[in-house]
C-alpha cells in the first residue's frame, strides 16, 4: 500500500520511497520461523512492559540499563534470525538442506551465507 509516496507496512509506519517491498518475500518465510519471530516478539514486549514498570517505581539506573541490554539482545537476536532468513532465500537456499550439498559451486554460497551470519551475529552481540 502507497501512502504520500511511501509504502506503509502498519498503521502509522511508512517506509521512504527508497525502499521497494513490492515483489519481496515476506519476512518470516516458514512456519516456524514465524513462530519463533513471534515468540520474540512476545518476549521484546514483556521485557518493554517490564522496562515502564520498574521506571514507573522509580528504579536504580543499574536495574534500567539490565532491562535495556535484555531488550538489545533479544530485537539483535531476531535481527539476526530475519537477516540468516533473507540471505537465504535472496540467494535461493530457504530450502536446501545444508548437509546434502554436493555441488561445489552451491556449497560456496551456503559457506559465504554461513560466514555472513556468523559475523553479524558476532557484531550484533
């Protein structure tokens, strides 16, 4: 959906025209990986929840902080997952099975999708 030349993917939440989501795959691709983007999510939420209550009771700056690195950790953690998911499928291995790559060519590009996670993972921890 188009809205003032960018593309709303929520209410009230617009992307620039810079980015294109028409023709994308949507994020997450199978079943479970939703499920574990939701369960995520839910968690991110409880923690933000649990972040205005101890603010709310006027908590020590120490507590606020552990709330706050939770919360990075957990969205840095789904960043990961959703980055691992779109590498893949950009590349057209969503599917593959990573142990049976006998092509070598193949078995390249499930190594490079490997080495890239594995870095941003590492950066974003």
């Amino acid at each position: 959906m188009r809205e003032g030349g960018c593309a709303t993917v929520g209410p009230g939440v617009k992307l620039p025209p810079s980015i294109k989501t028409a023709g994308l795959p949507s994020m997450p691709h199978s079943p479970e990986e939703k499920k574990r983007a939701i369960t995520r999510l839910r968690r991110i939420r409880g923690q933000s929840e649990s972040l205005e209550r101890v603010i709310q009771d006027g908590a020590t700056c120490s507590a606020v902080l552990q709330q706050l690195a939770a919360m990075r950790g957990a969205i840095n953690g789904l960043m990961s997952d959703v980055l691992e998911g779109h590498l893949k499928e950009t590349f057209g291995h969503a599917d593959c099975d990573d142990g049976s790559v006998a092509d070598p060519t193949h078995a390249k590009v499930h190594e490079a999708i490997d080495e890239t996670v594995s870095l941003v993972r590492s950066y974003l921890k």
